[in-house]
C-alpha cells in the first residue's frame, strides 16, 4: 500500500469558499437585512422597556420582614437557579449543543477538514448564547429585587459567567472523548442521545433544597445561605467559565459525526415548528426520540374488567382504555416525578412572594397535569387512530382523561394548605385547569386559512392566534380568577 | 492554513494469509483472501432493549466487494453505519487498515466514501458547485474530475440545477457522485441501486467493478440480487 498526502484547505478556506458561492445564489441585499435588524432592534427596545416597568411595577418581590426571611428567599432563588441550570442542561444536550445539519456534515465537516476549526465558531455562538440566557436571568433577578442587596451589574455578570460555563460544559458532555458506550449515554443509547444525568441531578438537587428549604421553615427553623459578596461570586464564575471554555476548545476536535448530528434532527425541528408555527412538529420528534431510546417494552395483556363493568359494552372498552392510559404512564416514569416535584412550586412561591402564589398554583398544576396527557394528546390529533378505536369520540376523549383528572385531583388537594384555606372555588379552579389541559391537548395541526386583518403591526391572522394559544387562554382566565380570589 | 492529510492510496488485488472472512452466524458466503482494509470483530448495536446486531465479524479486503442482505429492519444501515463512523457500536470494534475506525481522525474521512441514508443537499448549492465543494475539501484540485463524473452520472444537464429541482433519482446520482469526485479507500453504500433506472443500476455494476479493479474496497447492502451477483465477492446475511 501506497500512501499519499493530500493538502487539505484549512476550515475557514472551506467554510469562506461555501459562504461565496451560497451567497452568490441569494438574493437578500444589505438594506433588507440592515431592516431586518432595524426591526429586531426597535422591537427589543419597546417590549423590553415595557417588560422592565411592568416587572418593576407588578412583580417586585415584596420587602422581607426579618433576616429569616430575607435568608429563606435566597436559599429557595439559589434552588431556581439549580432547576433552571438542569433545565438549561437538558435542553441544550438535547440539540447537542453543536450539531451539523445534514448537508454540512456531508459536504463539508465529513471531509478531512480540520473537524476543531470548522466547529470552532459554533461554540462561540454556544457560548455567547449561554452568557446572554445568563445575563438576561441575572438581570430578571435583579429586576424583581432579589439581588440580596448586591449590585445588579454583580448579580448579571455571575449569571452570564454561569451560562456561560454551563453552555461550554455541555459541549465537554458532546465530547465524551474516549469513553467505551456504556459510559458514553448508557448501553443502546442511540446516536446523539439526550444525556440527562447532569441535568437531571441539578433539577433534583435543586428540588430536594426547596423541599428542605420548606420542611425547616414550616419547623420553625430559618436556613440561610452564607453572605458571600456578589463580585466574589462572580469572579468565581468567571474564572469557572473561562476553564470550561477553554476545556471546550481543546475538546471540539473529538466530536464524532455522532456526536454532532444527534441534535440536528431536533433543531431542525425545533425551527419549523417555529417558522409554521406547528408545535406539534417538535414533540412529534421528542416522542419519537424518548421511544427509540426505549426500544423495547414488556407486552402484557390488560386486567379483566369486574362483572358490573364488563356487561356493558361502552364500560368495558373505556375499562381497557384507561388501563391502556395508566400502562402509558408507567412507561413514562418522567412525567409522574415531574407532576410530584411541581408540587413544590405552590409552597416555595408563598414563602417568596405570597401575592403570586394561587395563580403559579394554577399554572404548576397545569404543568403537572398537562404531561400526563400524552394518550389525550394522541387520541385527539389522530382521526385514523379513533376510527380504529371505534366508540365514540367522546367516549376515547373522556377516557383518556380519567388519569390526568385523578392526578390533578389528588394534586390540587395536596397544594390547598398552601392558600391556608379550602374555598368553595377550589374545585372550579381544578376543573378550569383540566380544561386548560384538554384544550391544550386537544389542538389540530395549525390551519392557515383564516381571514387576515390590518393592524398596526402588520398583516395577523386572528384564527392563527387562536389555535396556538388554545389551552394558555383558559390558563391564563383561570390563573387570573384565582388571583382575584386570592 | 493547509493540512495534509495522508490517503492510503487504492492499491490492486494482492494476497494475504489471513483466514475465513465475513463470518456470522447466519451464514455467509465467504470472500477472496486479499489484503484486510476493513476488519469488524464482534459489533453490536441496540437500541434500548431492543438488539439490532450481535457479534458481527467481517472483512472487506483491498479489491474486493462484500454484500450485507437481509429483510427491512435486519440492521444492513446501522451496520454500514457503524462501519463508516456515522454510528458508534455498543460492542466489538471497526479497524481500517488496522486502525480503529474514529470518525474524527481526518484520515479516516479522507479513506471512507459512503453513501448511506443521511445524503442531505445544500438547497442553494447547484449540482456541480456540491461536487466542486466536496473535491476542493479533500483536496483534489482537478476539476476535471468533477467533470467526468457528471458526465459518468448523467448529470451533465442538470449541473447547474438546485436540488430542489432534482427528481429522486438525479439526487441519487448526485449522492452517488460525491462517492467518486475524491479520494477514497473504502466505499461503503447503503442500496446504492435505489431510484436509479435500468441503466444506471447497469452503470452502478460496471462502476463498482471498475472501482474494485482499481483497488477499493467496497461494503454494500443491497436487495438487488443482481447487482449482489455481478459484484460482490462475499455475502454477509443479517435477519435470516
């Protein structure tokens, strides 16, 4: 065997020849996108100043009465900062974060191209994305008035810094260099599978805080976080995130074409869900991506129905589709240790700011709630699917509620001392969430023909707005009734 | 900055000791004894529970074609996958030329040409300017090249079209093009004979003979038994 070397162009040759002749077949000019920003720009600074005074105004966290409870608060925003960190975490291993489109890993990274150098841009992205999520938190923090008595501009560079070095440590996780597969993402993980450890560890660090958090003060006992100046934690931060980067930087070079191309499918439907405004587009892939990883199931047939339920045809078939639901459930261990850790939500919101807590009891419910609707969901999208049920639709919709009513239930009643009272509107607001949680459910794939109408911000479809906000409009009435009722 | 990048270079049919290749359990017709480039010991692959390949070996030696066939879901793609670096074994190893097969060594890019089920098109990049692209990035500054391929491909007509104007079988010419526009050690092609006509799939066969000639190695899965008899030299049954 012979071997010969090639020259192979550097990354930024490559990716400089692919932007010219991309751009040579485009035919946006720089007023358009010099607009485009224009546009961007203006709306940023409208909504975003009137965000700041309505957060100013409305959602100021009220002033703590002792430094009991001043020490409470911070330690239940620093269980927030955990839980949004895992989320965080999770979404953005979810896509990768660096991934490759189709095209990109075919034509150009799956060439011998230095891999590092064509991904190098990408992480800057990644990493400037984290540090402006960081920031904007930090800034949301600060804004609400829970900076502790720290500055704002502290409070906003150790959050960037700490998104920062969160996006650089997930790249590290993509990189998984060296690992045999069973270390990689769990034996049979399929290509660019979403690895949760880390982020799931964080939400239920961070869980596990609020709730001890809540135990010790219902006790009697008032924890507190140690007094640590805001610039040391965001020195702190920063050098953490620097060495991430850096690690980031030193690794982009083991990421396999596997590695890269897990999240593509993702984002990919991430973006036309966006673009035609389909959410559907995207849990379609997530279901279908948590069932891959499954892979395999243990068949069993369903319980027998008790005499009184069998004699009756339509008890017997909503007998067998319930058990069908509640097998759905038990496959889906996730959404049951979400619906139970919601259930903290409503008691950390009261000791944070009590003013807000029936209304975030109203939409943790219908988080709770809303996960547990999946065969709901699949029921009422799919005609073909109730067609080869048979029954009436009322009859397969009406079963697959059975399970997330009785889980809302035995929720709201577990959520009641937090109002410290059990009024009468308690179980019309239960029901106004089922509801919320149905429509939600229940919603077609978007439909483009309605009528469009003028308005000062453009061309909008009326029809369009309806259908993407069906299930949030009950929501939003029922959280607003409960606010009143409060 | 440019890199070079060293490409084993395609060598004609030689001799080797070594022993039965393209060994499963299922049984398989065994290979010409020629110089190992690709070596599979022991792969597998699940996904979940559920196990899609167990305990896969088999070799593809210099000059030689081996067909992977079986049923829809016997696992022909995640086993071309594997062997290409588009998808990591849960078991076993993939060696080319000895080297374990890590799809971010450079060289291994450079050695492997394949042609699976992830061929996606650049929509604003014409035919020749994807092939362009692909031959500038190995390295192969011949554009006559890309030329004679289109011409091969029958593709010269649609050169300057975007792929959104391709119908399935132009696209699987072009994907099919990208094979042969650079440098390559090992072809790996997943059905290469779908959506092409009676005489591309003629074409298909002369082209990789042609190529096995010259001294690649060629791993394909196919459900064409034709294409499977005129080039392959072993056979590899999955799902039987």
């Amino acid at each position: 065997m012979t071997a010969a070397a090639v020259s192979v162009p550097a990354a930024r040759t490559l990716r400089r020849r692919l932007r010219r002749v991309r751009s040579a077949h485009r035919d946006t000019s720089l007023g358009g996108i010099l607009t485009d920003v224009y546009m961007g720009v203006m709306a940023v600074a409208i909504y975003g100043t009137a965000a700041v005074t309505v957060i100013r105004r409305h959602l100021r966290l009220p002033p703590t009465a002792s430094a009991a409870d001043s020490g409470v608060r911070a330690a239940l925003l620093f269980a927030a900062a955990l839980v949004t960190a895992g989320l965080g975490w999770q979404t953005a291993r979810s896509l990768g974060p660096l991934y490759l489109t189709g095209a990109g890993r075919y034509w150009a990274a799956g060439t011998p191209v230095d891999r590092a150098g064509w991904l190098r841009p990408a992480l800057g992205w990644v990493v400037l994305a984290g540090a402006g999520g960081g920031a904007l938190l930090g800034f949301l923090v600060g804004l609400v008035g829970a900076d502790a008595g720290g500055p704002i501009a502290g409070t906003v560079t150790t959050a960037a810094a700490a998104g920062a070095g969160l996006a650089a440590a997930t790249v590290i996780a993509q990189s998984r260099i060296g690992l045999p597969a069973q270390a990689r993402g769990g034996a049979g993980s399929d290509a660019g599978a979403i690895r949760v450890g880390v982020g799931t560890a964080l939400v239920g660090v961070g869980f596990a805080v609020a709730l001890a958090v809540i135990a010790l003060d219902a006790g009697g006992v008032h924890p507190s976080l140690p007094a640590v100046p805001v610039w040391w934690c965001a020195g702190a931060a920063l050098l953490l995130a620097a060495a991430a980067a850096m690690t980031a930087l030193r690794r982009l070079g083991r990421l396999d074409a596997a590695a890269l191309t897990g999240g593509a499918q993702l984002a990919d439907a991430a973006t036309l869900a966006a673009v035609f405004l389909q959410p559907a587009m995207l849990s379609d892939i997530i279901e279908l991506r948590r069932w891959r990883r499954v892979g395999r199931v243990r068949s069993r047939p369903f319980g027998r129905p008790p005499a009184l339920v069998a004699a009756h045809d339509r008890y017997r078939r909503m007998w067998t589709l319930v058990h069908a639901d509640l097998r759905r459930q038990w496959r889906r261990p996730t959404s049951a240790v979400a619906w139970a850790a919601l259930l903290v939500v409503p008691y950390a919101t009261v000791l944070l700011a009590p003013a807000a807590a029936a209304p975030v009891r109203v939409v943790a419910g219908y988080l709770a709630t809303q996960r547990l609707c999946a065969g709901l969901r699949t029921v009422c999208r799919s005609a073909a699917l109730r067609r080869t049920l048979g029954g009436s639709d009322r009859l397969l919709r009406g079963s697959h509620l059975v399970v997330p009513g009785i889980a809302l239930a035995v929720w709201w009643a577990a959520t009641a001392p937090v109002l410290g009272r059990f009024g009468q509107a308690e179980p019309v607001l239960a029901l106004g969430v089922l509801f919320a949680c149905y429509r939600s459910a229940s919603r077609q794939p978007t439909s483009y023909d309605g009528v469009a109408v003028d308005t000062p911000f453009g061309l909008m479809q009326p029809a369009l707005l309806t259908q993407l906000v069906r299930g949030f409009d009950v929501l939003a009435v029922v959280a607003l009734v409960a606010f009143v009722l409060r | 900055m440019h890199g070079n990048v060293p490409i084993p270079a395609a060598t004609g049919p030689a001799e080797s000791d070594a022993g039965p290749r393209g060994h499963h359990p299922n049984g398989s017709r065994p290979p010409a004894t020629l110089a190992g480039v690709l070596r599979i010991r022991g792969l597998g692959r699940r996904f979940g529970d559920h196990r899609v390949l167990s305990g896969i070996d088999l070799d593809v030696g210099a000059g030689t074609a081996t067909a992977v066939v079986g049923p829809n879901g016997s696992g022909k793609t995640t086993l071309l996958r594997c062997a290409a670096g588009i998808d990591r074994p849960d078991e076993g190893e993939v060696r080319l030329d000895g080297r374990p097969v890590d799809e971010t060594d450079p060289r291994v890019r450079a050695s492997i040409a394949g042609v699976l089920d992830d061929v996606d098109f650049f929509p604003d990049l014409s035919v020749v300017e994807h092939l362009e692209l692909l031959a500038f990035a190995h390295g192969q500054a011949d554009r006559v090249v890309v030329d004679e391929v289109l011409a091969a491909l029958g593709l010269v007509s649609a050169r300057d079209q975007l792929p959104a104007t391709l119908s399935s079988g132009q696209r699987r010419r072009l994907a099919l093009a990208s094979c042969f526009v650079r440098p390559r050690r090992l072809l790996v092609l997943d059905e290469p004979e779908q959506r092409l006509d009676t005489a591309g799939r003629a074409w298909l066969a002369a082209r990789l003979l042609a190529e096995k000639s010259a001294g690649c190695a060629v791993l394909l899965a196919s459900h064409d038994p034709q294409l499977v008899a005129a080039v392959s030299d072993a056979e590899l049954v999955l799902g039987s």
